[in-house]
C-alpha cells in the first residue's frame, strides 16, 4: 500500500556499505530524504547516486536504500564515496512498508523510452555485472519532515523515474 502526505514514517534500521548498522532515529527532529533504488548493480540507480553526491549540500540528509545483498551493495557503490548513508535491504523489509512497487511495463519503459540515460549510465562505468535483487523493482523518494511526517512521496513510473533534484533542494531550504 502506498504512502501518502502526512503518513508517519517508519523506523529503518539497516546496514550501511561502511560496515556499520543505521538507525535513522539520528534524524529525529529534522528533516530527511529516503531513496529507495533497484539492484545495486543498476546503471540508472548508480547515474542517480552520482547526480545526487554532485549536488548534495550540507543540510542534505539523505538515505539511499538498495534491494540487493550488503557485499553485492558494496561492490557496486563503494566508489560514489556519497557524502550520504547508502543501505542494503536485501530481504526488502523497508520496500514493503513503504509500499515500493514492482512493474514489467515500467522496467521495459525505462529501458526502452529512456535509453540514452542507461547508455550515459553503462558509459560512466555502471555496469549491471551482477543482479542480485529484483529486475522490476520501482524506485521511489520520500520527503520527510521535521516531525516524522512524509511531506512528499514519489513513487517512479518507470525505472529512471525519480522525484527532481531541484523539488529535493527547494524541501531541504524550506526546511531547514
């Protein structure tokens, strides 16, 4: 089921590349983004990692999670050195509370209408080497504010689909 404006956000306790375990109870009382990615090895989902460490800003608290193993996650990401939490929800605990989708047609969408961003991907070195997690797995944002709250959910209608930059600069300005 999905998440919707003003709905409380779930807790997320999961492992992070850099070995540790997160509690996103770090971010109680301020604002946060929560990115939920396909497999680790997805060349969109790394073009989008790197889009969001080139444009993110101190007061940016942001937690990317990936459907895939924490080794398989690791290998794939270790080298954006994000500036942010990158997690591995491999049994996709945290994509079923927050009602991430899966969709066939959004997977062949992306592939398909939106081939030159996978190309700029694979080119940039994001290669799906190996694809450990599900191939169909929509990606999905949450802006959440300062109170728990979800101020913003955007669930992607195809695999290269996520909320805007600029919407996660204007939310993180406004909040803070």
């Amino acid at each position: 089921m999905r998440l919707s404006k003003g709905d409380s956000v779930k807790h997320i306790q999961l492992p992070v590349i850099d070995g540790s375990q997160f509690n996103s109870e770090i971010f109680k009382g301020k604002p946060f983004m929560v990115s939920f990615f396909r497999f680790a090895g997805c060349p969109f989902c790394n073009l989008r990692v790197h889009e969001m460490v080139k444009s993110h800003q101190e007061n940016f608290n942001i937690i990317a999670i990936f459907d895939s193993p924490l080794n398989n996650l690791i290998k794939h990401t270790k080298d954006h050195n994000a500036p942010f939490y990158i997690l591995a929800d491999e049994k996709n605990i945290y994509y079923k509370q927050y009602g991430v989708e899966h969709s066939i047609k959004g997977m062949l969408e992306g592939m398909l209408l939106h081939f030159p961003r996978l190309m700029k991907g694979i080119l940039k070195g994001y290669l799906p080497t190996t694809i450990k997690g599900s191939l169909i797995t929509m990606p999905a944002d949450f802006l959440i504010d300062k109170n728990g709250k979800i101020h913003t959910a955007y669930y992607a209608k195809h695999e290269a689909d996520h909320i805007p930059l600029e919407t996660i600069r204007d939310f993180f300005d406004e909040q803070n």
